[in-house]
C-alpha cells in the first residue's frame, strides 16, 4: 500500500508524543511549518511527516497561503477522543462512588 493510500485513524494519529504537541501548538493558533518546526528537535523532513499523519486522521488541514502552508486544528475530530474516554470517567466514578460507600458503612 502507497503511502498516499494509508488512512491513520485519530488514535494511531495520537499515539506519537510528537503529534500529541504539534496539536497542542494548533491548539493555540493556526500555524505555518516554519513555525511547527521551530518547536522541535527534528527535521523539517520529520515533522511533515507527522503532518501528513495528522491530515491523513483529519485532525489538520493545510491551506496554502503564497509560499508558506497553514496548518489548522480540526477541534471537532477531538470529540471522538473525549466521547471514548468518558466511558472511562463514569467506569472510575463508579467504582470511586462504590468505594466512597464501603468506607462510609464500616
């Protein structure tokens, strides 16, 4: 399969520590590669690379403005990440709320 044709889904997309701080820089404003580069250590060949991840799960797109491509947050594609971990939320509270009782009655 091309690299073209791979599709990440959102939570390979943010598996990588990398990509979990390019959305984060996102998150405060849209961006252009030189200033998503600037943040890292990488190469600017790496970090489009992680770029390319984060299109291709459509958390980011870019739009092209003269020489430069913006990068943008797609904050609605995070709600699948929050809807996934409030099972989790309401599994703790219940088990919190069920230890919370068993100390009460002893």
């Amino acid at each position: 399969m091309t690299e073209a044709a791979v599709k990440y889904d959102i939570f390979q997309a943010i598996a990588d520590p990398t990509r979990r701080s390019v959305l984060q820089l996102l998150a405060a404003s849209d961006r252009p590669i030189s200033n998503i580069t600037e943040h890292f250590t990488i190469s600017r060949t790496a970090v489009v690379k992680h770029l390319k991840i984060l299109e291709q799960a459509e958390l980011i797109s870019a739009q092209k403005k003269g020489r430069e491509k913006i990068y943008t947050l797609h904050r609605e594609r995070l709600k699948e990440i929050e809807d996934w971990l409030q099972y989790f939320h309401l599994f703790w509270d219940n088990k919190l709320a069920q230890l919370q009782s068993m100390v009460e009655d002893h």
